[in-house]
C-alpha cells in the first residue's frame, strides 16, 4: 500500500514538473498583445481632451439655455423679505 502512495505521488510529481511554466512562446505573444505605454498615454490624453470639450459644451448649452429661460417673475418686496427672515 506503501509502495502504491510513493508511485501515485512520483507520478503526480512528474507529471506537473513537465508542466513548467518556462513557456517561451506564450509568453512573448502576450507581450506582443500590450499596447505601448505612448500608445497608452495618447489615449488617455486623447479621451481627457473629448471629456473636457463635451463639458465645455454642455455648458455653453446651459448657459444659452439659462439666457433664453424667461424670468420667474418680480422680484419680492421688501416687506416679504422680512416677513420670510421673522419666520
């Protein structure tokens, strides 16, 4: 029964010692498959620059918005103003 673990357990050893991971071709396709880091940092810098220009216009278009809104009415009086503080 012994003898029957040590073979089981010499064959397991030998089986993932063939499974090294000294895989030279996998390793050289996954270097092949990153981007730059310039690649990366255009990128990035190119996506801050569309994320600024789409809030610069979003504001622009609350501001033309906010222009062409009409007005709430006539500003409170001064007794109102005062009766709103007392409260």
């Amino acid at each position: 029964m012994k003898r029957l673990a040590f073979v089981i357990g010499g064959a397991a050893a030998l089986a993932l010692g063939a499974c090294s991971g000294n895989n030279q071709d996998a390793v050289s396709n996954a270097e092949l498959n990153q981007p730059a880091a310039e690649d990366l940092n255009g990128l990035a810098n190119d996506a801050a620059a569309n994320a600024e220009d789409q809030a610069l216009g979003n504001q622009q278009q609350v501001n033309a918005e906010n222009a062409a809104a009409p007005d709430n009415g006539p500003n409170p009086s001064e007794a109102q103003e005062k009766n709103v503080d007392a409260m």
